[in-house]
C-alpha cells in the first residue's frame, strides 16, 4: 500500500527525522518520494537533504496539492498558520496525519476547510530504530482504506495500536513520552551503580542489556510484570531489599503521577492552543 506514494513532512523536528529515518530503514519508500518543509531553520533541511536524500521544499502548497500523505509534524501551538497555508491546496482524496499533542481532528478538518481523511497519531522517537509504539484514531471523514494506510505507515516503525481519540492523550502520556521516562531510569540506574563503584563505561551495557532482558522477557513469557518480578524478588533477598527502598520513595505512585500529568499536559495544550486562537479572531 505505501510503494508509489509520496509523503510531505510539514515541520523538521526529531519526530519528522525519526519517522523519516524509520520509514527509508524500511525500504519501501524512496527518499524522492519523500518531501520536508520547515518553517524558518533552512540548515535542518540541509542537513535531513544531504543525510537521508529527501526533498526539501518552500512551496508548501504546491507540495501539499502533489502528495500522497500529508503529515504535520509541527509544534502544536503552529497548527493554525499552518492549516491557514493548506487550505485550498488539500483535496478529498489524500491523507492527513496528525503528531500533534493535544489537537483533536476536528480542528485539522475544520481548517482544512475540506471532508479529507485526518488521522492523530501518537508516535514516539523510537521510530528512529523501527521500535516506535504508536497510537492511532481516525477522525471523521477517515474510512477504512485511509486508516489502514496510515497504520502501515506507522507498522513500518514499530507497533502500532488503534483507539478512540478521546484516549489519545492517555496514549501521549504513557507511550509518547514513555521513552524519556526510561532514558531518565537509565540515567538513574547508571549514577547508582557509579555510586556502587562500578565504572560509567561498564554500568551503561550492563545497564541496558537489564533493560533489554526484562523487556524480552515479558514479551516471550506473556507473564505480568508482578509474575517477572516476584520472582526475582526472593524473601530478605538483595532485591527485595532494593525494591523496599523503591517503595519508600512512592516509587509506583510517583510513575502514574508523571503518566497522568504528561496525560493532562497533552490535553491543556490542545485547550490553550484553541482558546488563544479564538481570543485573538
């Protein structure tokens, strides 16, 4: 379903380079095929040029009129500038994705000015390496067909899972923003052991190669984690021991207060964005 489609990225960031990356590892789509616009940073565009071979364009409307997928991968609060540059250019018959955190479909459609399939996604930047976990809805002039291709889309890069978008900030909170959450246990992790006295150069790897362990182990054992880990964690063992200290700093609650937090973030900004949009009219 993606051979022969052409993708124009709207903004340069880390998600864009990510999925572009992930997309190109892939093989099944062509760096030609594959255009970039940013708003101001004429370097970045270079750079993803000269790096992956992808297109860089200033024409956005001409670009948005000749391609396939329409991805915005932008910064929430530039949704309306760029909707207002789109509209007109964007026909029924293409595809609109969404990254943006926060703004719901119907904003996108309603700017569009047109019944075109919009998509929100919530990928995150382990799309890079084709490990990403995705969330997707479908707003509603999105059939089938378009969502199925959005969804190969993101299978190229990783796992992806379909939900109502009433949870997609729920899905921004957790798997969106999930990988710093455990960049930041990683780096934990290693001052820890440096504390104990092990080296930074050998507590990286072994510190990874737990990560990586672990999560090997839920996937081919389909145990819970509480199965995984009672066993681990034996009576007035050394795990145990560890874990007790876990508790004491609240440490389960403190995760789903930085999960829920990140949720309501996700949700504030799409509220924030609409409502200063509507001040200034």
């Amino acid at each position: 379903m993606l051979e022969g489609k052409t993708f124009f990225f709207i903004g340069a960031g880390n998600i864009c380079e990510s999925m572009v990356k992930g997309l190109l590892s892939a093989g099944m789509v062509r760096p030609g095929e594959i255009r970039v616009s940013n708003r101001s940073n004429g370097e970045r565009l270079n750079f993803l040029r000269n790096y992956y071979g992808i297109v860089p364009v200033t024409d956005k409307k001409t670009a948005a009129g000749e391609s396939d997928v329409i991805i915005l991968a932008i910064k929430p609060q530039d949704i309306f500038p760029a909707l207002e540059e789109l509209a007109g250019s964007i026909k029924e018959n293409q595809l609109v994705i969404s990254v943006l955190a926060g703004i719901p479909t119907s904003l996108i459609e309603d700017g569009l000015g047109v019944e075109v399939a919009v998509v929100r996604a919530m990928p995150n930047t382990s799309c890079a390496v084709l490990e990403s976990a995705t969330g997707l809805s479908a707003g509603r002039y999105t059939g089938p067909e378009q969502l199925r291709l959005a969804e190969e889309v993101f299978r190229m890069v990783g796992e992806v899972v379909i939900v109502e978008e009433s949870l997609l900030d729920a899905v921004t909170g957790l798997s969106g923003s999930g990988p710093a959450y455990i960049y930041y246990l990683v780096e934990a992790m290693e001052k820890a052991g440096e504390s104990a006295g092990i080296p930074r150069e050998l507590a990286r790897p072994l510190v990874l190669k737990t990560l990586m362990g672990a999560a090997k182990m839920l996937l081919e054992t389909g145990e819970k984690p509480e199965v995984l880990r009672r066993q681990v964690a034996s009576p007035n063992g050394t795990t145990m021991a560890g874990i007790n200290e876990l508790n004491k700093g609240n440490f389960q609650t403190t995760i789903r207060k930085a999960i829920l937090r990140a949720t309501h973030r996700s949700q504030e900004l799409g509220r924030i964005i609409v409502e200063k949009q509507y001040a200034h009219q």
